[in-house]
C-alpha cells in the first residue's frame, strides 16, 4: 500500500488543480455556501467559457469546474478573485466551512450563524499555520436545527441554545461546551492541535483515540454529557419560506442553462451539502421557481435524491459513463449514488444506496458511512 505523506495533498483547490482524464477540475470554496448571483456568475461564466460549461455542487456545500486546458485556472482565478470567491492564494484549500443552509432566513435555528461564518472565515485566512490544513479537514456551524453538524465535519459547532454551543469531534459530540462567543477561537484551536497531533492523518477521525483526547483537552472548553449522534438528514427541495425557494441539481451537476438561471434570478445564493441552490429573499417566488423549473432544476419536494460521481469519459478511473445511466431506482426510500467505481467519490454521508460500476454492469448495496 502506498505511503500517504504530507506532501501529496491530491485535493484541488482553484491555483491547485486536479489533472482528470477530462482536463483540469478546480475546487472554489464557499464558506457557509454563501454567494451572491454575481459571484455565482463569475462561476458559470468560467464554466462555459474555460472549462466544460457545467458546475459541480459538493457534498461540502463548494462548487467545482472541469474541463480546464492546461493553464486556464489562472484565468479563472483571476475572475473568481474579483468577486471575492479566491481571497487568499495560501488559504484556497482549507475554507472547507459549512453552514446550516437556512440559518436566519427562518425560525427553526437558535441563532443566525451567517456572522459565524464571516468570522470563522475570516480568522482562518489571517492563521498563517492553518494554511497547511488538509484540503479535507472540514469545519461547521450548525445554527441548532441539527442539519449540519452530524455530517461528519471535523470540528462542528452545534448551538444548544440561543448563546451556547456543543463541540462536535470529528462527527461526534465531544462534551465540550462553550459560550457562541468563543466557538470560533476554539474551532481554530481545535485545527491548531489537529496539526500538532497528525502524522500523516487528513482528517481528525483519522487521529488515534490517545491523539484525539489531546486535541479535545488542548481545547480547556467546559465538559457535559455528550449528545448522542443524530440521524443525518437531507434537505428540503422547493419552497421554504415565503421568499426562498431551494432548487436541487439533476445528479449534483448544473448545466449551463440551469446556472445561468439561477445567476439570472439576481438573488442571494446559499450552496447546500445536498446537491442544490438556495434561491433567497424573493419578491416573487412563483416566477423564479416557474423560471428554474424550465431550467431543469429540481423543486418538487419529493423528488427522488440521485447523485452521481463523473464517471467516464471524465474519470480514467471510471468502469463506466456513470451520469448517463444514472437516475432512480424504484421503490428505494434512501438518496441513490452511483459510482463508477468502489472509491464512490461525492457519495452523500448517511444511509445511501450504492450503484457501483464493476465493469460488467453495477451493484447495489445500502448502508451507512
Ligand atoms: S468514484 Fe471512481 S470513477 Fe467515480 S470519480 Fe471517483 S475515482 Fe472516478
């Protein structure tokens, strides 16, 4: 088995890109999800005009373009530079942030953590040394709906009450509790201790149990009585408030028509970790959703939850074109991916079915990871 190593961060970043069978496929990270349509815009337009013409939505609430020609994400870093989605060459990779996508947009949190995530973002770019977290090592704020903090995050705030927070380790409740106030300092402390205790860990669950007591006590934070894990749950597609409208992406992956429709919506977008758009304070909610509906995009609320990973052609790993045959499978009551081999990359956290390719055709399993 080949040794991993601290120098072979595969993960793509914008200035870092992943060479694929298809070109060049370049990560932008949103924290929290959030962007405005003119962001989003720089993005579609980059698509269509440097890359494949699609945009990728991730199970990290980022987006991400392929298709690039060799050298093109300096022109694509360019673009995303002016509208604020590249504010920092050294820190690209690790703005890895996700939010509760509806936080303060209705009444089912403690607390908006937007600011949060201002601040989280904020005093990570600033922290010279979190430059060199992996590109995977995740943070969130949950706003205490539950949405976000059960995904597996590494280090995950958890508001238990309008000013108090659980502190969730690498997907489970630590014990550790906090004032809202002080979450962020100990987030960072929290990724501080994680650099000191790796070996050549990328993630914090990876750590050994002995490593992962060191971080949590580094951290000084008071002790409870865990929480037990909560069942991971999937977004709402369709309208959610009197003026948002959450539109799901076919597979995960917008065309260029579905982008550029929700660019043209002019609104505040929120990526969410489940394959679709948050489409936020509308006038008008009935036009916009008749609009992204003739996109393509996906607002019935019961709509079967698929995803799929590239596949072939864009995949040389890929036993077969994984999009193509990708769609529903009757009378399955779990989000659906298909793989177009076992390493099953962006399958959704929580019980799934699995459609793996194995060359001959593909195999279902279902279960939890
Ligand atoms: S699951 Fe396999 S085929 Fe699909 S993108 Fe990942 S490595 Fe490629």
């Amino acid at each position: 088995m080949p040794t991993r190593n601290r120098q072979t961060d595969a993960c793509p970043g914008v200035l870092a890109v992943h060479r694929a069978a298809d070109g060049g496929v370049a990560r932008i990270r949103v924290p929290g999800g959030q962007l405005s349509a003119a962001a989003f815009r720089a993005v579609a337009d980059g698509a269509a005009e440097l890359g494949d013409g699609g945009v990728e939505l991730t199970s990290r609430a980022n987006l991400q373009v392929r298709g690039l020609a060799d050298g093109a994400e300096t022109e694509l870093a360019a673009r995303l530079s002016e509208v604020g989605l590249l504010p920092s060459a050294t820190h690209d990779k690790v703005r890895n942030v996700l939010a509760s996508p509806l936080t303060g947009r209705d009444r089912d949190g403690f607390v908006d953590v937007r600011p949060l995530v201002s601040e989280l973002d904020a005093a990570l770019r600033e922290n010279a040394r979190l430059a060199a977290l992996p590109g995977r090592f995740l943070f969130a704020l949950d706003d205490g709906r539950g949405d976000v903090a059960w995904l597996g995050a590494d280090v995950a705030a958890l508001a238990t009450a309008p000013g108090a927070a659980a502190i969730l380790l690498g997907g489970t409740d630590s014990g550790l509790r906090a004032p809202l106030t002080d979450v962020i300092l100990l987030m960072l402390a929290c990724a501080e201790a994680f650099l000191t205790e790796r070996a050549d860990e990328w993630r914090l669950a990876e750590l050994d149990d002995r490593a992962r007591r060191r971080v949590a006590t580094r951290l000084g934070a008071s002790v409870a009585e865990p929480l037990p894990s909560q069942p991971i749950q999937t977004g709402p597609l369709g309208q959610v408030t009197e003026s948002a409208l959450v539109a799901g992406a076919p597979l995960g992956w917008l065309d260029r028509a579905q982008a550029a429709a929700l660019a043209d919506t002019g609104a505040p977008l929120v990526v969410t970790p489940w394959r679709a758009v948050v489409v936020a304070d509308l006038a008008d909610t009935a036009d916009v959703a008749q609009r992204l509906r003739s996109a393509g995009l996906l607002l019935d609320p019961d709509t079967p939850r698929v995803t799929a990973c590239v596949g072939r052609p864009g995949c040389a790993k890929a036993l077969s074109d994984v999009r193509a045959d990708a769609g529903p499978v009757p009378g399955v009551d779990v989000p659906v991916h298909w793989s177009g081999c076992g390493r099953r990359c962006g399958r959704p956290r929580g019980e799934v079915l699995d459609v793996v390719a194995n060359g001959d055709g593909y195999v279902m399993t279902r279960g939890d990871r």
